[in-house]
C-alpha cells in the first residue's frame, strides 16, 4: 500500500522527523516549506496524501485546503492537518475548510500511520471508480459524474445503547440537513441495516454483548454494507484501538462527549464522500447497462451476447444438462419500414422485444443480433420445451398488431429456428448458431411465420 506523501512545514527539524518515520515505512515522500510551493508540487507531483501543518506564515493551512479542494484536479487528494493547538473551533474550522482529519502535535506513530493507511484505502478506491468512469466516458456510455448531491438528506443510522447519550447526539444533528435512525443494539441496527440504505453509520464504542469493533468488521464483510462510511463514537482517546478501529474499517472517529460543530462537520463529509462514491458506482453501473445492452429495445446486445453465450455453454457442460438456442427473425420487416415509415419499424422492434422478454423465465435471455434478428438462450431446456416455448413466442408475437402512435395497428410475425445443445451430442458455440439459422431459414423458406426445429420438425405446418 505505500504511497507518496506531501509534508508541508515551515519547520525544516519538523519535515525531517516526519520524513524518517514515513520513509521507514517505505512511503514516498516530498515536502515544501510553505502553501504556494506546496500547491505547486501538488499540480506537479499528485501526492496520495498531504500532511499539512496549519500554522505557517503567509498562507496557513486552512488557506492551503480551501485552495485543494477548490480544484477539481487536486480536490481528492486527502489532506491531514498538523497542528500543536487543540482548540474544538480549530478543528471544526479546518473540517469546513474540506480536511479529512487532524493529527496533533507532537503526532503520536500510531495514529499518523493508521490515518495514511486508511486514507490511502479510501483514495485508492475512489480512483479505481473513477477510472472506470473516465473509462465509459471514453465509450461514450456514460456521463461525468458531478459531486453535487446537495438537495436531499443525509440518512444516518446511530447505535447508542444510552439513550440519554442517544438523544445529546439526536439534538446537536441538524433536522434540516440529515434524517437520524436510532437503534440500542448491534443485532437491532444490523436489523435496520439488512433492511434499509444508510449514508453513514454512528456507532458508540459503548457496546454491550458484541465487541463494537467486531461488529464494524461483520458490516465490511457484507456487500450490502461494505461501502457504507462509519463513524466511531469513542468513549476514550485510546490511541492504540483508535488505530485498530481505522484498520478495520472504521472511516473516522470522534472522542465523546463530541462538540456538536466538530460532530456535524465530520458527519457532513462522510455523507457527502459516501453520496459521491454511491453517484460513481451508480454511474459505472448504468455504463455497463448501457454498454452490454441494445439501446433501442433493452434486451443485450451482440457484445454481450458473445460474451455470455460462453459461460451459458461451460454451465451446460459443467452439469450435463442440454440448452436452447432459438434464431428468430421478423417477417416482411423492411416492409414495415417502407409502408409505415422507420419510426413504425422501431417501435415494432421494440414491442416484439417486449413481448418476447414477457414470455420467457428470467433465467433465459434476449439478445438483438443487429437488424430485426434476435437471439434467445434457453438454460436447461430439452429440445421438445424449447419448441414448446417457440410456439408461443410466434403465437404472442402475432396477436394482437402493434399498435403506432398515429393510431394505425401493424400485423407482425416472426419466423423462428430451434436447436439444441445436448450433452451427449456436444456442439461448439459457432456451430449450434449455424444450426438454429439454417432451421431459421427453413422456416422462412416454407412461408414463414412459423417455427422449425433442427430435427427438421415443425411446431406448426401453416399460419
């Protein structure tokens, strides 16, 4: 996990001490003496973090942060500020200003190696999303996420089992800003967790039963929970378990009784940092949806299809069970196309895609092979059921017409070629697709609008 680490300190006794202990643990380190080389080694440089004393001359660190984050090209870069004051308006000053955290002077070994390494797990999973989101930009799938989810509440769940505690911490949250969940107990919360989303997770280090500590580290082995941000309530400024509850997962902590200003700065960032993450998974998501499916019917397209064609085939193999293979083909399309006009002739293609997906399990697939072609993947279906099931996808198909928007109905029939993949009798990928589009062919040979299986059976001789 070492990465490269800025310290900014007017000190040069302070950079190197820093620097020695960082080095030791193999981070990359750089450093500048005050906020204006500081901000241009971040340009430069793209550190992974920022150690940033708060007291220098000309511009403080404050300054320097606001200056971060106001730039969308270092805006993600953690920054960890160094102070020797201890003042709660400090702190809550440098939260506003967009720091991820404060470390005092003289900073303990403990906390400033479990604060790298948890920013660094958090960076480094930011960037991976983002990637993958400049990545389907650049296929044209998906838009540039924006980091401007400000209009909604934050939901938040708190595990308190005081509850004199739990209503202090209800009362300094803001109403307006956040919507607060309570629960007095680990198997309660998990309850409410298992049920609901939350933005952000309080949790009070007062536990009864389950270590809390135990508890965080169920919620990160969970996918539902994994990514959820969690913010400690410590009873003790305990370096060594503050440390561990960072390396388990937890995202920050705060030393109760908390400063209500400090307890909504630190919550303000976590939800916005989780909305933010949410908004990037979210986005990549309906990339690959976008990416992997036919953008004018909704069932797959091509891509995906040759993609899991493969996976269907090593299932059927793997459990000795046969698969079904169906080409189908609309009727007279380019007809459609020359009588009604081309916006008839998609809404046709979208409304058999529609009916074919109505009819099959959820298991079985449609794919749109290009044109008015479709494939469907039938799992575990013996060559009888699947012409069965073709059947009625041509009778479904043909009744009732579609229906255009300028009130006309247009009649529309498919034509359909069945084969069978059989364990017995194995086939690759390529040649049971040539064997359902030479049934297919039958099919529209002998008058179309009807269903052949490769065996040469017919499912209905004339329509």
């Amino acid at each position: 996990m070492p990465g490269r680490i800025l310290i900014v300190d007017d000190v040069p006794a302070n950079i190197r001490l820093l620097e020695a202990k960082l080095s030791a643990e193999y981070y990359e380190v750089l450093s500048a003496i005050d906020g204006p080389s500081a901000l241009a080694l971040v340009r430069s440089e793209k550190p992974d973090i920022i150690l940033l004393d708060v007291m220098m001359p000309g511009m403080d660190g404050f300054e320097v942060t606001r200056r971060l984050k106001a730039d969308p090209e270092t805006s993600r870069i953690p920054v960890v500020l160094l102070t020797a004051l201890s003042d709660v308006k400090d702190r809550v000053e440098g939260l506003r200003a967009g720091a991820d955290d404060f470390l005092t002077k003289p900073v303990q070994d403990i906390s400033l190696f479990a604060r790298v390494r948890s920013l660094l797990r958090l960076k480094m999973m930011i960037e991976e999303w983002h990637a993958r989101d400049r990545t389907a930009q650049e296929f044209g799938v998906a838009k540039a996420a924006a980091d401007d989810d400000v209009g909604r509440k934050g939901r938040l769940l708190l595990i308190e089992p005081n509850t004199v505690d739990a209503d202090n911490i209800a009362e300094a949250i803001s109403p307006d800003e956040h919507d607060l969940t309570k629960a007095v107990s680990s198997e309660s919360g998990a309850a409410l967790l298992a049920e609901h989303g939350y933005d952000l997770l309080l949790i009070s280090s007062n536990f009864t039963g389950e270590d809390c500590l135990r508890f965080c580290s169920r919620l990160r082995g969970s996918e539902k929970t994994r990514h959820m941000p969690i913010l400690l309530l410590a009873d003790s400024d305990d370096k060594q378990r503050l440390a561990q509850a960072l390396d388990l997962g937890v995202n920050d902590f705060i030393v109760t009784p908390a400063d209500a200003d400090e307890l909504r700065a630190r919550i303000r960032i976590q939800v916005r940092r989780s909305r933010y993450q949410l908004l990037l998974r979210q986005n990549f998501e309906q990339s690959l949806t976008l990416a992997l499916t036919d953008t004018l019917t909704g069932v797959y397209n091509r891509r995906y299809f040759d993609a899991h064609i493969q996976q269907l085939f090593a299932r059927a193999q793997n459990a000795d069970k046969p698969l079904a293979l169906v080409a189908v083909d609309i009727d007279h399309f380019k007809r459609v196309n020359d009588t009604y006009g081309h916006g008839a002739g998609d809404k046709v293609l979208r409304e058999v895609a529609r009916r074919m997906a109505d009819n099959l399990r959820n298991l079985d697939m449609v794919a749109r092979m290009g044109g008015e072609e479709f494939f469907v993947v039938m799992p575990d279906t013996p060559y009888d059921f699947a012409m069965m099931i073709a059947e009625r996808l041509r009778q479904y198909i043909a009744a009732p017409e579609v229906a255009l928007d300028n009130g006309q109905s247009v009649p529309v029939t498919i034509s359909l070629g069945v084969a069978i993949y059989d364990p017995k009798q194995p086939q690759a990928v390529p040649a049971l697709m040539e064997t359902a589009d030479q049934a297919l062919y039958q099919a529209k040979h002998q008058g179309r609008n009807r269903v052949i299986g490769s065996l040469g059976q017919a499912a209905i001789k004339s329509a």
